[in-house]
C-alpha cells in the first residue's frame, strides 16, 4: 500500500473528507520497556499517516503527567496530530485549567473530554471533585472557555453503564455539542447494528461526525476484561467465534482481526467517518487491520 501524505486540517475538517479518516488509541507506558514498546508501534503506524492518534489516562484518571509528557513528544518526535484525552476524575477547575494550560504550551490544540470513570473502581459511584466538574459536558464548556482547542467527546454505541437508554444517550451527546464538542470517538464497537442507531440518532438532531473505536482481538481474556471495565457487551457471535480458538493465540489474532475487518466493512460502508483503531501500544493487528482495508485509502 502506497503511504498517504500527511493530512491537514483539523480533526473534524479531516472527518468531513470524501476519503474515511483512520486514527490511532495509544495508552502511557508504566515504564522504560513499555514505552520503548509504543515508539516502536508508533514508527511502524506513522507511516500510515493517520488524521490523529490519541493519548489516554489510565485506569481512573490516573497518569495524567505521562499523558502530557507521550503527547507532547509524539508533537515533537512525529509528523502526527495528537490529541490528548482529559478528564473531570479528582480535579478541581483550577487544575484542569492548569492541565489545558500545559496542553496549550505544548502546541496541543486538540482534546478528548471525558468525565471518566471513579478512581479504582470504574464501575463505581461516581463523585465529582468538591471543586470539579460533575458531566463531560460541563468539560466541553470550560476546554471552549479557555479557547484555543478542538474538542471531541466519547460515545457510547452499546449505552453507557450509568444511562438508562439510549435515548439518554443520544441527549447526553446532544448536549456534549451545545456545549462545543465539534466530534465524537466511540468506545470499542463489537456490534456495528448499534453504533449506527446511536450515529443515525444523533445525526437527526446535530451535525456530530461520531468514530467508531475499533479493536483488533489480540487475547481473549484481556478483551473480556476490557469489556466488562467499559460496560461494553460483547455479542454471542463474536465470542462464539473467539472461543472456537481459544488456546492459539496465532488462531485468536487472526479471528480478531477478521472481526475487526468485517466491522470496519460494515460501519465505513454505511458512512462512518473513519476508524479510530485501539492498539494497546501493539501496531501488528492494527495493521493488519489496514491492510486488509487498503483500497479505502488509495
């Protein structure tokens, strides 16, 4: 596959381009190893010029500072467009004042607002800092404030654990774009039926272009893990499939990467904006993913 130049633009100009947009999901390393192991993944996806890649925090909010420090030297380091993800989760307004005023000094322009998940139980109660924000919407409001930044938001195809419906869903998005997010990443999609619901819904009331988050099946244990930290289900037919070749790991990384094709087939058929692929710091299946879907980037 020939390399694509690099895009221009920003993150919701690049969404509206005829030609589907393809990001990247990157977490901060816990140490040297780890982040030997994400350069290494950056180098060999960069060439892919991607319209973003995005840094996470970690397991309830925590790893902010890596957050910055990784994004900021993807910025420095590579060609890429970095977006960094902030989130409500034990912060007062003054620090996520101060964390965006680190962004903006690290020429970040771009930022992912999250609520985020309780500290050291994602699937607890949640409680706002006593000086904090209590809803992602509430973030979107400050982070356009502050000026200066594109704001994106997640969404939650497969219904978000502390919402009722989806309908609540829908309104929870709604809001994110009154309040100035300009675009949408999903959490990992498993079943495209619901993340085109979610995208036809909230296209009936605002102009939101909404990514699906994309993961490529590497391990059948960690993506059970994953699943049940984000709520997210993952469909019988998916993990009949998983299961079948459960034990070969050569097996359950080419079943996963089937799936992950077939989805992004689906969802890019029906007008999804993109793909927002989740790597967990690995570059292989992801790329394999690519590969199987080069004729959309041509």
């Amino acid at each position: 596959m020939t390399s694509p130049s690099a895009p221009s633009g920003t993150i919701p100009q690049r969404l509206s381009s005829t030609r589907p947009s393809i990001s990247f999901e990157f977490m901060p390393p816990k140490d040297d190893a780890g982040e030997a192991v994400l350069w290494e993944a950056i180098a060999r996806l960069e060439p892919f010029a991607p319209d973003f890649v995005s840094v996470t925090y970690g397991a309830g909010g925590s790893s902010q500072d890596r957050t910055l420090r990784v994004t900021e030297q993807i910025g420095q380091r590579t060609s890429l467009t970095a977006m960094a993800h902030l989130t409500c989760v034990s912060q007062s307004v003054d620090d996520l004042r101060e964390v965006l005023a680190g962004y903006a000094a690290a020429c970040i322009d771009h930022v992912l607002a999250l609520r985020g998940d309780p500290p050291g139980d994602p699937g607890g109660e949640w409680t706002a800092h006593p000086q904090g924000l209590d809803h992602a919407e509430d973030l979107v409001a400050l982070v356009r404030e502050v000026g200066g930044f594109e704001v994106g938001v997640a969404a939650f195809p497969d219904v978000h654990p502390s919402s009722a419906s989806l309908r609540d869903d829908v309104e929870t998005l709604v809001r994110k774009a009154d309040a100035g997010a300009s675009f949408a990443v999903t959490q990992m999609v498993f079943d495209a039926e619901s993340y085109l619901r979610l995208r036809d819904e909230v296209a009936a009331r605002r102009d939101l272009p909404i990514t699906p988050g994309l993961m490529p099946v590497t391990s059948v244990k960690q993506i059970r893990r994953m699943a049940q930290l984000m709520g997210t289900p993952l469909p019988a037919a998916v993990v009949d499939r998983l299961q079948a070749v459960d034990g070969d790991p050569a097996a359950v990384r080419a079943v996963g990467v089937e799936i992950a094709t077939e989805l992004a087939d689906r969802m890019l058929g029906e007008g999804a904006p993109g793909l927002h692929l989740i790597t967990m710091n690995r570059s292989t299946a992801s790329l394999e993913v690519l590969q199987n879907l080069s004729h959309l980037r041509a």
